[in-house]
C-alpha cells in the first residue's frame, strides 16, 4: 500500500519525553490560518512511499514511538490506518497522532491504535508559546483503553 509522506525524521519533541520517529503526510484539506506547515497542504508536494519504505524507517532502535502529523494525516485514513496496524502488530513502537480534526469525530476504528493525541484545528488567534500551538486544541491519552485529556 502506498501513500504520499512529507518528510520522516528522529523528533526529540513531538512525543513529550520521548523520542520518536516522526512520519509527516502530505496533504491537507483543513488548511488552517497561520499553518507552520503550508507546503505540506497539497499532497503532491510529498513523496508516494510504500508502507515497507516507511517501516523501514520507523525500525530505528532508538526511538519508543511513532509520531503521524502532517499535513493532515486522516485525509489518507485507509492508509493511515495501514500504517498504525503494521506499526502495532510489527514493533513494540507506541503510536501518536496530530490531527486538526476534533476527537469526536475521528474514525473510532482509529482511536484503537495510538496512546496519544493533538487534536483541533491550529488556531492563529488562540496561538500560545509551548505545547499544543494553540489553547483550543486538546490532548488526549489512553490508559487501560480509556481516553482522558
């Protein structure tokens, strides 16, 4: 299976105190005001990768997590959802996920696979200095299968 990435890379800040790799799609339907990731807006402006390219990468020892961002990863949701089943069935890897889609409505197929989520739109006018870019974005964590934020 095949889907279009932005850019892969060891990040030190996308998972809170842990290192990750960092798996950015391209492609973005949202396309909020001030988005620090314009170029990542068209999905042609990624890469067409295949999911063994990409897992090639994510099996870096040293990162504990896999981060999906983008751009806007849901808008790939069959592969996004391809990528969080290989990363769970072929890795002990935790998964995160940046969507500037509300919780409430992303696939509930979905919310079974990462441990961790941003989520809601960046906003420019609500942007504030550290973590999440913007107040009205939410994180949410999951404990024992339950979701809290």
């Amino acid at each position: 299976m095949n889907g279009y990435i932005a850019r892969i890379f060891t990040s030190f800040i996308d998972v809170p105190n842990e290192i990750a790799t960092a798996v950015y799609f391209s492609g973005c339907s949202l396309r909020c005001k001030g988005c620090h990731n314009k170029h990542f807006w068209k999905k042609e402006n990624g890469t067409l990768m295949s999911d063994d390219q990409i897992m090639q990468k994510i099996n870096n020892p040293l990162t504990s997590h896999v981060a999906f961002l983008g751009g806007e990863p849901t808008d790939q949701i069959e592969f996004l959802l391809h990528m969080c089943k290989r990363v769970q069935n072929e890795t002990e890897k935790k998964i995160a996920l940046y969507s500037g889609r509300e919780f409430e409505v992303l696939p509930k197929e979905l919310l079974d696979y990462p441990e961790f989520i941003v989520c809601g739109p960046y906003r420019q006018d609500l942007h504030q200095t550290g973590f999440p870019a913007s107040s009205n974005q939410r994180i949410f964590k999951k404990k024992d299968q339950l979701w809290t934020n």
